[in-house]
C-alpha cells in the first residue's frame, strides 16, 4: 500500500544497495555510468557516517568494494583521507585507535 512505509526505511536502503552492489560487481559499464551520472562518494559517506544501522553502512562497504575493483577511477575517487579514517572508525570496534593517537604505530597500541 503506498505511504504505508518511511520512503527511506532500512528495508529500502538494503534492497537498493543490494541491487546496485550486484549491478556493479565486476561490470565496469555499470561502475562507470555510476560514477559519472551519480555523486556516489557523497552518498556513501553519508550512509558509512549515519548512526541508525550497521547493517547500512556494512552494506555500503561492500558496494564500495564491488564499484571499486578493477576500475581505477573508482578507486581514485574513494582513496582520501576521509574515507580512509571513516572504515577504520568502522572497524575499530574496540575503540584502540580511536582513544589513541592517531599517528601512533599500531604496534604501540
């Protein structure tokens, strides 16, 4: 029934980067129409840096992974800093790096 769901549920965000996840791995045509037509950084980053669900922002992970592989363009666009210092936040589950020095080794920590 329509407008008996949030437009942006969980359940949507999934089914979409699901699709585009599957759309994209190993299919550089698709990779690249995406790239060029669609801000993706911008809009992966916001779904990595949303604090509603995991689940999104795993997912959002593994589409980066599949709009990446092979396609160095892709690559470039995701290599920054910003993105880099985001998926380590991710993973770092137990709050080493994030309560530590960031420049530190990670053999110190």
């Amino acid at each position: 029934m329509l407008n008996s769901a949030p437009l942006f549920s969980e359940e949507r965000i999934m089914s979409c980067l699901n699709i585009l996840s599957q759309t994209t791995d190993g299919e550089k045509p698709s990779q690249d129409w995406i790239l060029k037509n669609v801000k993706i950084d911008q809009i992966c980053m916001k779904l990595l840096v949303q604090k509603q669900s995991l689940t999104i922002a795993g997912q959002t992970c593994l589409f980066i992974s599949q709009l990446t592989n092979g396609n160095p363009v892709a690559q470039v666009t995701f290599q920054t800093d910003t993105f880099a210092q985001t998926l380590v936040y991710l993973l770092d589950f137990n709050e080493l790096v994030n309560e530590s020095d960031p420049d530190m080794e990670v053999e110190t920590l």
